[in-house]
C-alpha cells in the first residue's frame, strides 16, 4: 500500500500480484486492481483481471469494472457478458444490470436497455438513475406516457434532477 500512496503504482501491482500468488484473497485483489487502475494501462488492466479470475476473486463489482474496461476498448459483447456474470452472481446488484443497460442504449438498442432498467428497478425501486434513462429509452421508443412516468417518478426522488425535468417537459409538450 505505501508504493501505491508513494505513486509508485507499478511497483504496487507487482508487489500485489505476488500477495496474490501466495494468498489468493480479495484484499490482495483489490489492491492489484486498485494499482493496476493507477497506472491507467487498459490492456495491463485486462490482464489483471483475468489474473482476478484464475484465483476465483470475481465479485460482482470487480465483474462490473472488467466489464467497463472492456466496453471502453470497444470490446461490447464481452463487456455485457462481465455485466451478465455480476448479474449472475448477485440479481440484486442493480449497478451491474444498469450498466448492461447503459451499454446497450448506447449502442441504440433502446428496448433492450428498457428491460435492463427495469430489471435494475426491480432490485432497486428507488433508484432515480434508474428511472431517469428507463424515461431515456420510452422517448427513444415513442413511449410517450411511459417516458412521462419515469421521468416523475425520478423527480420524485431527486426533485433537482435537472435532466429529468428538461425532459418531462420535452415529452409533455409532445403529447400535447
């Protein structure tokens, strides 16, 4: 941990990836991963998380990092495999399912996300993310009302979300 504070980041990993080695538990992981983001190399970042795999270290947030690292290096099918495998491991792990649908509305597949959002929302009905891009993708369908709905429900529980309120206003206008 010194390295890492000390911004030797590299000599972190590597002294991380030797604990692994010969102890093989999430503290170590974490750290390995903590210091291999430091230094900012996507692919040596890919490497150390399929160093994470090989020992058995997948938890659903580092599932969720590997599949972001990927979906940033263009690699998109196996990035919503890693959000799957999160999904997998923890159903209710809302952050895994909203970043699949994050990555699918980004690539136009807006009824895909809708289900992804709304397979988050049911693990966390409270997340106002969560509904402020379901909203996204019924505008994007034409679902006006259902837009309409998920942007209210998002004031609801963020009343300052600037966003939602812009786009409640959009879609209202339209179905007037």
């Amino acid at each position: 941990r010194e390295f890492a504070k000390a911004g030797n980041h590299q000599q972190a990993a590597d002294l991380f990836g030797a604990l692994l080695d010969h102890h093989r538990d999430a503290e170590a992981g974490s750290g390995f991963i903590r210091a291999l983001e430091a230094i900012g190399d996507e692919h040596q970042l890919l490497k150390g998380y399929e160093l994470l795999a090989s020992h058995k270290l997948m938890s659903p947030a580092v599932l969720v990092n590997w599949g972001r690292t990927l979906a940033k290096l263009g690699r998109l099918d196996e990035a919503l495999q890693k959000f799957d495998q999160a999904i997998a491991k923890d159903p209710k792990y809302s952050n895994a399912t909203l970043n699949a649908g994050d990555l699918l509305y980004g690539c136009g597949q807006y009824q895909e996300a809708a289900q992804r959002y709304e397979q988050a929302l049911r693990a966390d009905p409270l997340n106002a993310q969560a509904w402020f891009v379901l909203g996204n993708c019924f505008a994007r369908l034409g679902h006006g009302q259902g837009a309409e709905l998920a942007y209210r429900q998002t004031l609801g529980l963020d009343p300052n979300h600037r966003e939602a309120k812009a786009n409640l206003d959009v879609v209202s206008a339209v179905a007037a």
